[in-house]
C-alpha cells in the first residue's frame, strides 16, 4: 500500500497458504492406496505411469519436461508454471506449445492449476527424482570423472529437501486454496445477507472490520514495489547492515528472530554475521518470495521462514538472544507495527537479549513555506477558473507525506517522545500529551504548521541510552531523505491570516498520538499550542489554538 489487481488475485489463491495438518486434512483428499492416473496433455488418454505420460508428452507434443528441467535448472515453482503452461497451450489447441521461458516464468499466471486434481502435480518428488535419475545416466562413466566430492554429494542432499519441502508446500496450498475459496463464498453469502438487513434497517453504515483492514494491510506487502522501496533506502538498509556487520560479535552462534521479515534482508546480513539460527515471521504473501531467496544464497540450513502474526505462529525455540526488525511506520507508530515487535519481546527475548534497533525517539518542527501553501492550497481557489476551494479541506484534515525543503523549518527540532525498545510498553504508545517548545530561530511572515519526523539509534547493550548509541539515521528534513520522509501537519487558521512569528518567539504545547478510532493502525494526532511574543511575554499576548489530524 489494474496490474496489482490481477496480481492480486493470484496471491490470493497461491501466495497467502500456511502449512496444514497433512496427516488429517491431506490424507482426506489424496488417500495412500489411491494410484495416481496423468492425464495426457490433451486430455484424452490416463496412463497409470509417470513414465509412460513423459514419453506421451514428449512423442505427440514435442514437450520433454525432464529436458526442460534440466535446461533451465527448474525448481518446484518453476516446473509447477511449465506443466500448468503447457497443460493450458495445448487445451487451447495449440499442440506444440512455444516453450521459451519467458512464456510460463515470468508473474504468477501459471502457479494455478490449469486441470483440477492434477496428479503430475501431485507427484512432484516423483518426477524429479526421475529427472536425476536421467541427468545420472548421461553422466560420463570414467572413474576420474565421475568423481563427486562431499561438498557437491551435500549441496545435492540439501537441495533434494529443498524440492521436498517445496512439494509438499504446494499439495498443501492446493488444499488451502479450494478450502479459502469455499470460506470467500460464504463470506461472501453472509455479508450479503447481512447487507440486506442493514438496508431494510435504513443503516447503510460499512461492512468492513478490523479483520478486513488487516487483510488489506498485509496483502499491500506481497507485492515488489514497496520492497523495491524500502531496499533502495540506502540511509535505512545500509544502517542495519553496517550495525549487524560491524558488531558480528552479537550475532555469532545467536538465535535471532527477524519481526516483519519482508524479502529477508535482515535475516541475511544476520546469517553473514554468524548466527547460529535465524527465525524470520511475516504475515504477508513476500514470506514465500523470502523462502525462495533464503535458499538461493545458501541460508537455507540457517534460516527459516515462518507465515502467520507473530502473535500467532509457533516459534521451534522458546527465546532468542536478539529480535531484529524494520517495523517503522510514517510518523514512526503509523501501522501500528510496533506492538507485534514489543509483543515478540516480552514473549520471547531471553533476559539480557538485544532489540535491534534499540531506541527511537520522534521529534517536531515548526513549518513554514508560502510556495508550498501556494501551489497545494491556494491552487483550489480557482481551477481553471472555477471555485474548488471546498477542496481544501482536506489538506487540513490529513496528514501530508512529503519531502520537507531544509529551509521551510524555521526552528531547531524537539524530541517529545523517546522509545527505548528494550523497556517501552504497549500501553505507552497511546501519548495522551507530551510538552514540547519551539523557538523560531528566525523572522517568518506566516507560520503554517508542524513537521514530525523520527530518528533511529543502534546500541550494542541494553543499558546505552539513544544518545550514547554506536549509530543513528534520522528521518528529517535537514538530512539525506529516506523513504518515509516526512509527516506535514498544516494549519487551517479558518479565514485569518496566518500568524507572524518573530526570532525568538516560542511555540509551546502538548502533542497527543492515539490509535485511530476505526482502525488501530491509523493514527489520531493533536495538537495544543500557544505562541509567546519573544518581547513582551504578557499573558494578553498569547495565542492558542488546538487542530487535529487523520493519518489513515
């Protein structure tokens, strides 16, 4: 958080499946005594053999799915796109179908089955274990060169349970496919009925939940976009792997829990670094695409992807030494992601364990910027010669995510809320009003809100406070921008004219930050202030004013 919207779709049906009970539910479809029959491409002849299908295949449609495999090194993922490709260019009459990779590789099209109850899917292990056999028997015979160390003998065993694990994760996503979609359809049915009451009721209020929110929230991180994002954020990537990389003696031989993992990023400098084991939990349909690269990079002995809430999977260890995790939201607590962290850490961290990053701290500014209120506000005014300015309104309401110019903040930034990871509590995170005071550090003719921005600290110990820490990045404006910029709180004076601040008058007030009413992972912010004349300081020339924002 179209393309996206066929993308979704497929992500629905392959990408956000959890493991199942195989010894209940799958034996329930796929009983033991049960001998496969595959279908031929074209549908009209069962061979009782996996053998007997290749060679159909490869005689009547020029397809040798052992060749293929072999070619292009096709894992399960892979070899599930080719069948699937190939089963639905023949079903469409195309016999000898165009097998360029680029035809069945690229997106997601061909993970889903093109012929219900598939047994050539079902029979994965088979058909590779069929396609080594026949790399084997191409192998010269030579005792010198068929010589195999016990490097290559262990890369084979660890892929072989790579293919295996892959295998069964698809049967069982197969299952949880058709089980979800039965599940939509009643939902759907339910909501249905439910909608109808309502309108018979005269209440046409919103269906959603905060299930439903939830379901958006995560499905918004399956895709490349927002990874591609956040990795190109050298000033937060680099600032993770240079803690992790040059602090490896906190990672050696440590269990770390990777919060939010994402592609894995954190979970492989944290491999690089030593660690002994790594557990990396999401609950988005990127986990998979994260298992995928684990294995690519050889991590797969030490790190192990998990899907589900934090809250919600089971762990195969009882603590860690260290949780690491990216959870930093616009405005630092938007999405809300920082209870499942703090949540991770009273449940798992072991006593003397390290949270990374350790501490955060939000700040706030002063904002003032005549061609910024120019080109977003006033352009309302008249559009094309019309009167739209009704629109501007919700400038006002929101907060704006953007890229603040240095020179637009005319006061040094105060910190009103500090977080130190190791010891804050969920319940602190609601800030009912934390004080703060700006001074202008210059003349400005209008002062037009505020700037939250949030700063970042890495320390190698529990007790090292944020200032003392071996390394920071900040989010403001006055530094290299990152990706979540940042958070611009505009003042609507309601027909007056902005008030005039002079060097030295002081900003002064209380900021509160809540959950969202609708949604916990929104935010409500408010904001108290009076502003103090530097040279006369009389209570009868204070201004007070409180406005409040959305962040949603």
């Amino acid at each position: 958080m179209s393309d996206q919207d066929s993308h979704s779709d497929i992500s629905d049906d392959v990408y956000e499946l959890n493991a199942l009970d195989e010894e209940d539910d799958w034996q329930d479809m796929e009983p033991d005594n049960v001998c496969p029959s595959f279908v031929s491409l074209s549908g009209g002849t069962k061979f009782p053999t996996l053998e007997a299908f290749l060679e159909d295949a490869r005689e009547n449609h020029g397809v040798d799915l052992v060749e293929m495999q072999r070619r292009f090194s096709l894992e399960t993922f892979g070899m599930i796109k080719l069948i699937n490709f190939v089963r639905s260019q023949v079903l469409q009459g195309l016999f000898h179908p165009d097998l360029s990779p680029e035809n069945f590789l690229e997106g997601d099209a061909y993970l889903r089955p093109a012929v219900e109850e598939d047994a050539l899917l079902y029979s994965l292990d088979d058909l590779f274990d069929y396609c080594k056999k026949q790399a084997s028997s191409r192998l010269p015979n030579t005792s010198a060169e068929a010589t195999v160390s016990q490097e290559q003998v262990q890369d084979m065993i660890r892929e072989r349970n790579y293919l295996r694990e892959q295998a069964v994760y698809y049967r069982s996503a197969l299952q949880k496919t058709y089980l979800e979609k039965m599940e939509l359809q009643e939902h759907n049915l339910s909501s249905s009925r439910q909608q109808d009451i309502r309108v018979s009721d005269g209440n046409s209020g919103p269906l959603s939940s905060e299930n439903d929110n939830d379901v958006h929230y995560f499905s918004s991180y399956a895709f490349n976009d927002i990874h591609e994002t956040m990795l190109q954020d050298t000033i937060r990537t680099d600032a993770y792997r240079d803690f992790i990389y040059d602090n490896k003696h906190l990672f050696a031989g440590k269990v770390v829990l990777d919060v939010g993992c994402g592609t894995g990023i954190l979970s492989l400098f944290c491999a690089k670094a030593g660690a002994a084991k790594i557990i990396a939990v999401d609950n988005s349909g990127i986990i998979d695409k994260a298992r995928e690269i684990v294995f690519r990079n050889g991590f797969g002995d030490i790190i192990q992807c998990l899907r589900g809430k934090i809250e919600e999977v089971t762990l195969p260890v009882k603590e860690v030494d260290v949780i690491v995790s990216e959870w930093m939201g616009y405005c630092l607590l938007y999405e809300a992601m920082l209870d499942s962290v703090i949540w991770a850490r009273d449940q798992y961290l072991a006593p003397g364990g390290l949270m990374v990053p350790s501490h955060a701290t939000l700040r706030l500014s002063l904002f003032a910027d005549d061609d910024y209120i120019s080109d977003k506000i006033c352009f309302w005014n008249s559009v094309y010669g019309f009167d739209m300015s009704c629109m501007q309104k919700r400038a006002y309401d929101d907060i704006v995510i953007r890229t603040v110019k240095a020179d637009a903040v005319p006061s040094d930034p105060t910190t009103f809320l500090e977080l130190p990871l190791h010891r804050i509590r969920k319940d602190q995170l609601n800030i009912s009003g934390a004080e703060f005071m700006l001074t202008a550090s210059r003349e400005i003719d209008q002062f037009h809100g505020f700037i939250i921005h949030f700063d970042i600290f890495f320390a190698t110990d529990r007790d090292t406070e944020a200032q003392d820490a071996n390394l920071y990045f900040s989010t403001g404006p006055t530094g290299p921008e990152t990706h979540w910029q940042q958070a611009l709180a505009l003042v609507n004076f309601e027909g007056s004219r902005s008030p005039t601040l002079k060097s030295g008058d002081q900003v002064h007030g209380k900021i509160a930050l809540s959950k969202g009413n609708t949604y916990h992972r929104e935010l409500d912010i408010t904001i108290d202030w009076q502003i103090m004349d530097a040279a006369s300081k009389e209570s009868d020339k204070i201004a007070k004013y409180q406005r409040k924002w959305l962040m949603h």
